[in-house]
C-alpha cells in the first residue's frame, strides 16, 4: 500500500510478480498481482464511488486552510455529480499582483472509473514557469461546461481590457468566453492551428510559412509572408482567414499575449497530472494540492537564492540580444530615440515609450536587441527598462505564500451539520470498449517529423514496378 502513496503510479502487476519472486521466493499469478494492486490502491485512494460524497467537506476543509479560495459544485436534481471548480487563494493574489494577463485554458480527460474532464487555467510567472489558477472536473468539455466553469473563474478574476485568453479552437471555449469574458481578448494556439493546416488541408508544403506568420512581430513580414501563402494554397489561405487572423497572427493581437501563442502551459499542466488523473475525484483534487504546494515552496526557495535583477529565463534572453546586437552601429537622435543599424533593416528605438520598429520590444515588453544596444550607450541596464513581471523582486512576491494542507486528517474534519448531509452521488458511468486511453493524440511535431521520414515505395510482387500490387496487375505471365 506504501507504495501508492503520493501522486506516482506505483508498480505495475508484473512489477508485483517480479517484487514477490526477489523478497519472497514465491511465484504468482498475473491475476492475483493485478488483485492485489486494485486492492492497495483502493486502500490508499478511497473507493471512487464514496470520493464524490466527500466534495462538500474537502472544498470547505480547502477554503479553511487557504484563505481566498474560491470553490464550488454543482449537481444535477437527483444529487449526481456535475461540475467542481476550485482556485486557491495563494494563486489568485500572484496572478493579480504581478503575473503577465494572460490566462491559458484546455482540458484533458480523466482516466478513473467515471471518467470526465479535467479544466485548467494557468498562467506563466516571470521565469516562464507554469502558475496554475484553476481546475474544474466536469463531465465532458461542452458549452454548458467551459461556461460555468469560466463563470466561476470570473468570481476571482474579473473582465477587463488587459486579460487575455489563449486556448485551441474549441467552438465551446470560443463561445463561454464571448459569453463571460467580453473584454478579454481570446487568441487561439498556433500549434493546433497547424495541426489543422497538415491534417485536413494536407499543408505540409506551407506549414512552415504559417508558422513564420504567426510569430511575425512586424504587419509588413506578416502580409509578405501570407501573400506568398496565398500564391502557393488559396485553400490554405482562406482557412487561416476564417480562423480570424487576429487570433492567431502575433502582430494583429488585440491586446498583449507576450510570448505566450501556444496552449502549451495547460498542455504541461496536464501532463504534469498524467498519473493522479487515474485516481478519484478526492485523491485527485489532493494530488494537485500537494503538486502546488511543492512547486511553491521550490520556486521560492529558488527565487530567494537568484541575485539577478531580471529572472533566470529572462536574463537567459537578454544575455542572448546582447550577443546578437554587440556589432550593430547606433546614432543618438535625442535623449531616449535611436537609430540602430547593421540588422536585416535599420529600426528606431524609443526608450521612453519603450518602443522598436522591429515591435519585438512592444510586443513582449522585455528590451529587443536593438533597444539593448541603446540602453548600454546611455549607460543604463537592461533591467531598468523591462516589465515588472520579469523582474526578480516580482517573481519572489508570486510565490511569497504557500499552499497549505489540510491541518488535520479526513476523520476529523470539522463542518457544519448543513454539509455533512449534503447529498452528492457519483454520475452515470459506462466504460468504453477497448483499451483506456493514456495519452492525447500526437502533437503537430510529431506529425510533422513523420511527414519528414522517406516512406517506402512498394512494388508488385509480378512485375516489380511501382503504382500497383499482384491484384491489379495487367502484365501478361
């Protein structure tokens, strides 16, 4: 049972067979192994069918420990299991203080015996580390589901000009945020973009050249670029027009994304789930406390310890600018606007605007190469002239809190008589034919590597000539 503790899989039934044969000199089944494992994890976890009974008390026992959490639940009129959302405190108040507004959503499905879904939202800190701010389990990711949960994510973030969404083109996300977030701004993943552009319009032969559009900084590359697209595939172009360019296309964002244009931060937060997304709803909502409350304590102890002005990651970029921009010729127009030449094209950089004509600077508010060049010819640091959300001092203030855990443990909880007879049964369940899942589908890299393999060339087994087999074959025996 030790060994299923904490959020790893534990052994496996074979691992039970070969542990009994090494410790014990004794031979068993593979039936008895996986009894076995069933058993201690049912042990260690609780039953699934009691975990949703005890939402009500973890949720309140939660909110107890963490001050500011935001919880809730909903079920149907016979007291099934619908929805549970929950946003610890700690993480709310980083994510306002000193967080870049740029909140990324998706969903992954749960591998227990009921199923479902499990809904993120996370941000990235100023060291480009994953911060989550909210999970949800619902039942599937549908309209009703992505809304409510948003809904309740608007309780401890509210709508406002500078937030920003970026998600995949799920239509259901689309719509909740419409809905919910009407001043936000959404932008949609490029990676799933172009898993669209090489899976169903069979683009491979301009999947680069979307990808160059998409994190073009400047509108002049972007419609170069997009012109050549539409020379080479008019379907292709007029896909990506459908899909809004000013979702997808960096320099046509309404609002500031930073650098941010994938769903990878939800899509490593999953993955970061991949064992506890077996366990029942309880253990699961318990391993991602435990999850949160580690990452905390190790970023801060790893802030405290950094001595930089800037972040690890953001100093890492910086030191790379400096590199690029140490041969580049400069000429002061007055006190904060310059020229800087010896580039692809010569920009101007404004340093009291902190701007660039290259727009690299405007658009992720850390000092381009150009505007490093100029910052050092005054005598000034880099760091001066960079977005709080990537100084240091920032970064420690996000993790200032910790997360706690329950103080005391599940037979002694303390709460009120109104939620010990709350009645939450578990929801309909039919488990589905075939393997479970344990994965997501390949990711656009993947299909592009084996776009990239030389296939083989198959010939018919009479004639040896490539283009059919010995079925179709007409050549005379």
């Amino acid at each position: 049972m030790q060994r299923y503790e904490g959020v790893k899989e534990g052994p496996k039934p074979n691992d039970i067979i070969q542990l009994m044969r090494t410790e014990h000199g004794c031979k068993i089944t593979y039936d008895l192994a996986w009894e076995a494992r069933e058993y201690a994890v049912n042990c260690v976890r609780g039953i699934p069918e009691e975990s949703y009974g005890k939402i009500p008390m973890y949720l309140h026992m939660a909110k107890e420990a963490n001050p500011g959490t935001h919880t809730a639940y909903k079920t149907d009129p016979d007291g099934s299991f619908r929805y549970m959302f929950i946003a610890y405190g700690q993480s709310i108040r980083g994510f306002h203080k000193v967080m870049r507004q740029v909140i990324v959503v998706d969903g992954t499905f749960l591998k227990n015996k009921y199923r479902g879904t499990l809904l993120v939202a996370t941000a990235l800190d100023g060291n480009s580390n994953l911060y989550p701010l909210a999970f949800g389990v619902v039942d599937s990711e549908n309209d009703n589901s992505w809304e409510w949960f948003l809904r309740q994510l608007h309780v401890v973030i509210e709508d406002d000009y500078t937030l920003a969404f970026i998600s995949d083109r799920s239509p259901s996300i689309a719509s909740a945020i419409r809905i919910v977030y009407q001043r936000a701004s959404h932008g949609i993943c490029i990676h799933h973009l172009l898993n669209n552009v090489i899976s169903h319009l069979h683009g491979k032969g301009v999947a680069g050249m979307v990808a160059n559009a998409s994190k073009a900084y400047r509108i002049a590359d972007f419609q170069r670029i997009m012109t050549d697209v539409c020379k080479n595939r008019p379907d292709v172009a007029r896909y990506l027009v459908k899909a809004d360019v000013k979702k997808w296309a960096r320099c046509l964002f309404v609002g500031y994304r930073y650098d941010i244009r994938t769903t990878n931060p939800a899509e490593s937060l999953n993955n970061a789930l991949r064992s506890p997304r077996e366990f029942p709803v309880i253990p699961l909502l318990d391993s991602i406390r435990e999850m949160l409350t580690r990452w905390f304590y190790e970023r801060r102890t790893l802030s405290s310890k950094h001595n930089h002005p800037l972040t690890k990651a953001a100093e890492m970029k910086i030191t790379r600018r400096i590199e690029k921009g140490k041969q580049f010729t400069i000429q002061q127009i007055d006190a904060n606007r310059f020229v800087v030449g010896g580039d692809i094209y010569q920009c101007v950089v404004d340093l009291a605007k902190r701007t660039c004509t290259c727009a690299k600077y405007d658009l992720q508010k850390l000092p381009c190469r150009h505007a490093i060049r100029a910052i050092f010819l005054i005598g000034k640091q880099s760091h001066e002239y960079s977005d709080d959300v990537f100084k240091t001092e920032f970064w420690r203030v996000g993790y200032e809190e910790a997360i706690n855990p329950m103080g005391v443990p599940e037979d002694a909880w303390c709460v009120t008589e109104d939620l010990e007879d709350e009645l939450v049964t578990c929801p309909e369940s039919r488990r589905a034919a075939g393997r479970r899942r344990k994965r997501r589908f390949e990711t656009v890299e993947d299909k592009i590597r084996s776009h990239k393999k030389v296939k083989k060339i198959h010939k018919c087994f009479r004639c040896d000539k490539p283009g059919h087999n010995r079925a179709t074959c007409d050549m005379p025996i």
